[in-house]
C-alpha cells in the first residue's frame, strides 16, 4: 500500500510509489527512542499547565471516545497540537513512533502531542509499554476520534493532523513521517513553533 502527502485546500499529491520507495530504504524496523525519565522531566520542566497536565498523562491510553477527545482539544486551545492517528499492527506507524518520542519532548513547553489509537486498549497497552510516549493516546477502536477529526482519511494509519492555537484544523499528514526533520518542519511550517 502507498502513502502519500496531502494538503487540505492545496490539493497537492506526492506520488504514492516515490513515497514507498522512500520507505522501502528507511530501516523499516521499529526502535525504541524514549527519552530518559530525568531527560523527559528536563524538557517539560516550565512547561504550562496544559502542556503539563499532558506530559503527567504520558503513556496512558485514554477513554472516552470522540466526546472526550472535544474536550481535550478545547482544553488545550490557546496551544498548538500535533494528533498522530496510530496502530501497533501499521507497520508504517511502527516505522514513525519512534520519530514522535524524539520530537514531542522537543516541543513540550509550546506544541500539545496527542495520540489516537484505533486499534484498541490491549494491543495498544502493550505496544506503548514497549515504545513508551511522552503524551497520552486515546483509545480508538470504533474508530469514532478517527473518523471525527479526519472523515476523508478514516481507517488509514498513520495521519498526523496539525491544530492552530484557536482548535483550527490546518494540516493533515497523510502516510508515515520518514524523519525527525520533516515532522520538525510541518510543527514550524503549520503551527509557528
């Protein structure tokens, strides 16, 4: 299956084959890239409250569904937010995860990280004891969130949506992040930080 990029409103398409090409000479492999505990405390320490209040919810998979997703997303406008839509059976997302646990510490005092897992609570516990987050993940399997946030992108892994300050949907990523640079850009490019 080929992945592409694609722009709301700009309608731009990267060629589906040149993308797997890409991915065929990544490594493929999943890695664990957390972060230390003490370097996790290091870079959320100042952090807001919002963006604090998330990192102490680090690694835990969420209920609720769609209902309660909104309510995080208005909770944490006046910040950006990165949603990255995943599931430990995509092989692409295996591919970026480990991509997010670099970045999101990154960002930890300007840029809210949110996860969506349409898998389900069991796989998804054990995948995230393997490969922790430094945020939290909301469970998925109806795949309510998915299809919420991204009804032209539903029941496709990964997607990374991009939320202004003002809960303002302004980018989606469609397919895998090959590297930490290119989501860094789209988090400047989208969301000025």
């Amino acid at each position: 299956m080929g992945h592409e990029t694609v722009t709301r409103g700009a309608g731009g398409l990267v060629c589906a084959a040149l993308v797997s090409l890409a991915l065929a000479g990544c490594g493929g492999g999943a890695r664990d890239a957390a972060l230390s505990e003490s370097q996790l405390q290091a870079d959320y320490r100042g952090a807001p409250a919002t963006l604090a209040a998330l990192f102490a919810g680090r690694n835990k998979l969420l209920r609720g569904g769609a209902a309660a997703f909104e309510r995080e997303l208005r909770r944490l406008r006046g910040r950006p937010v990165v949603v990255n839509t995943w599931a430990s059976w995509c092989q692409n997302c295996v591919t970026e995860f480990s991509i997010f646990q670099r970045v999101a510490p990154r960002y930890g005092r300007t840029v809210a990280f949110v996860g969506d897992d349409v898998e389900g609570a069991t796989a998804g516990h054990g995948w995230l004891a393997r490969y922790p987050l430094s945020f939290p993940s909301f469970s998925d399997p109806s795949e309510s969130i998915d299809r919420a946030i991204g009804a032209a992108t539903a029941s496709y892994a990964p997607v990374t949506y991009f939320y202004d300050r003002h809960g303002k949907e302004v980018y989606f990523h469609f397919g895998p992040y090959l590297s930490a640079a290119s989501l860094e850009h789209d988090i400047r490019l989208y969301l000025g930080a």
